[in-house]
C-alpha cells in the first residue's frame, strides 16, 4: 500500500498537468488572442486618431483661411466705409466752400441787381418823360401843320386878291415908343 500512496498523487499530478497543459495552452491562446485584439484596437484607434488628426488639422487650415478671408473682408469693408467717410467729408468740405463761394456771388448779384433795378426806374421815367414829349410834340406837329394849311389857305386868299381885308404887318420902327 505504500505504492498506493505515492501512485495515486503521482497519477492525480499527471491527470492534473494534462489538464493544465490544456487550459494553460488554451488560456495562452486566449491571451494571445486577447493581446492581438488589444494590439489591433491600439492600432486601429492610432490609426484613427492619426486620421482625425489629419481631418482636424485640414478643419483648421480651412476655418483658418475662412477666418482669415473675413478678415480681410471686414478690412475691405472698414476701408471702404473709412475712404467712403472721408469722400464724404470732403464733398462737405466742397459743399460748403461752394455755399461760401454762391452766397458772396449772390450778394454780388444782388448789390448788381440793385443798381441794375435803380437804373431801370431811372430809365422807366426817361421813357415815360420821353413818351409824354413825344405825345406833346405829335399835337404841336398836328397843330403846326393845320396852321401852316391854314395860313396856306389863308396866304392864297391873300395872293388871289379876294375881298379879304389886308393885314398890315406892323412896321418895325427903330424909334422906342415913350
């Protein structure tokens, strides 16, 4: 029975190291399976992360020049409103150097005009004087000529010898009457 005693934990050994063997290889497969997993997943997620990287410093270089045409677009924007402005003060400037300019013109003018409208009534009462004249000189003509057509007729009475009473034309003496 002593043979008994060193076989049986002998055989329980054997029986156990196969057994382990088995698991043990098994369980190195799986943790072989398991680290070839794990090395794939820390692969594959490098592999991402290295391509998000990519993406994400492409999304950068993009808002960057986005960012960077606005930039230049409010600039443009900010030079033309500043251009715009000072356009605008200087059509001020010239606006109210030409209202400086028209105003000093207009008293000019209106000094000129004055003196034109003086002028005017002096001429207007020229005229009138004229007109009146001329109206008085028309009735003496009127009547210097039915005087002259009178005495005419009256001159040919005279001549023809008709039975007109003669006038004497008062002798001009050169004796002065006392």
């Amino acid at each position: 029975m002593k043979k008994c005693y060193w076989i049986a934990p002998l055989v329980a050994l054997l029986v156990f190291a196969v057994l382990f063997s088995g698991f043990s290889s098994a369980e190195r497969t799986r943790e072989q399976t398991r680290i070839a997993q794990s090395q794939a997943d820390l692969k594959a997620k490098l592999v991402a992360e290295t391509e998000a990287r990519r993406l994400a410093v492409i999304e950068a270089v993009r808002v960057q020049a986005e960012l960077q045409k606005k930039q230049e677009a409010r600039e443009a924007i900010e030079r033309i409103r500043l251009e715009s402005r000072q356009q605008a003060v200087t059509d001020r400037e010239q606006a109210i150097h030409e209202q400086q300019r028209l105003t000093r013109q207009l008293e000019v003018l209106k000094k000129e005009l004055a003196a034109e409208q003086r002028a005017l009534a002096q001429l207007t009462v020229t005229r009138n004087a004229a007109l009146v004249e001329r109206e008085f000189l028309k009735k003496i003509v009127t009547q210097s000529e039915a005087n002259v057509k009178a005495l005419a007729g009256v001159i040919s009475q005279l001549s023809s010898g008709e039975g007109a009473p003669r006038l004497e034309a008062p002798a001009l003496s050169s004796k002065k009457n006392p």
